[in-house]
C-alpha cells in the first residue's frame, strides 16, 4: 500500500458555527463549504478549503453521535483524525489487516463525507492518531 496525498484535517468541534467563525474571522478563511448532516455516521459537517488541503469541522449529530466521547475529554474541541487518500480502499484495509492494525467498524467501508468508501485505523496503531483512509476521489 502507498499512502496518498493528505485529504483533510477533521477537528471535532460543540459547534460547527462557533468554528467558523474562529477559521473565517481569524484565519481569514473565505472558502467555505454548507454544513450538512451524516445521520448514519452521527455528526454534522462542514469542510473549509485551503490551498493544499480542507478542516472537516465535525460536530455530534444526536445522542448517540460518537462525538460526544472526544468532547467529553476535551470539551472545546480538538484534532480528531487525519484522512489520507489511497487509490483502493479494500486493498488499503487488507495491508492495514495485514500488519495487524485494527480497522474500526470490522473493516468494513463506509460512504464517507466526500462521498467515497472510508475506513477508520484505530489511533493504538498509528501513533497515536486516529487515521482515516478514504478511496481517492473521481474528479
């Protein structure tokens, strides 16, 4: 497997709308996606473009969001995962399986914000930091 191009920074958050306005009013972000809800994955999300790159703010969608975990231990909000793009998302979750890594949700893929096939690696194995593969997107 060969890791692609850094996809996003997600950055878990209490509320979407007070992030925006940290990103746009001090980071002089000016492009801004529209919040929109993931029912099936429990959060809210909204993605700001950079150059190089987009934050993927995240906020709990419902009580059962899994969010609320990491707000939990850090109230304010804070760095959830890095994604990275690979070019097959099953030939990706077979390497991570492979080399014992432990693929959250049974490995099994799911639609993720972008609209393409995401998996999640658990942050025991990746140093720390939980890490999201996601299948490169068809532009």
């Amino acid at each position: 497997m060969q890791i692609g191009k850094l996809n996003h920074v997600g950055v878990a958050t209490p509320s979407i709308e007070e992030s925006l306005t940290l990103y746009r009013d001090l980071l002089g972000a000016t492009r801004i996606g529209e919040p929109f809800d993931l029912p099936e994955q429990g959060v809210r999300v909204c993605f700001v473009d950079l150059p190089n790159s987009q934050i993927e703010l995240i906020e709990p969608l419902g009580a059962d969001s899994p969010v609320h975990g990491f707000l939990a231990k850090s109230p304010k909000g804070g760095q959830h995962h890095i994604c990275f793009e690979v070019p097959d998302i099953l030939a990706a979750r077979d390497y991570m399986l492979s080399k014992g890594a432990t693929v959250l949700r049974g490995g099994e893929p799911r639609i993720g914000a972008h609209g393409v096939p995401v998996i999640f690696v658990h942050p025991k194995d990746m140093g720390g930091v939980l890490v999201e593969l996601m299948a490169e997107p068809q532009h």
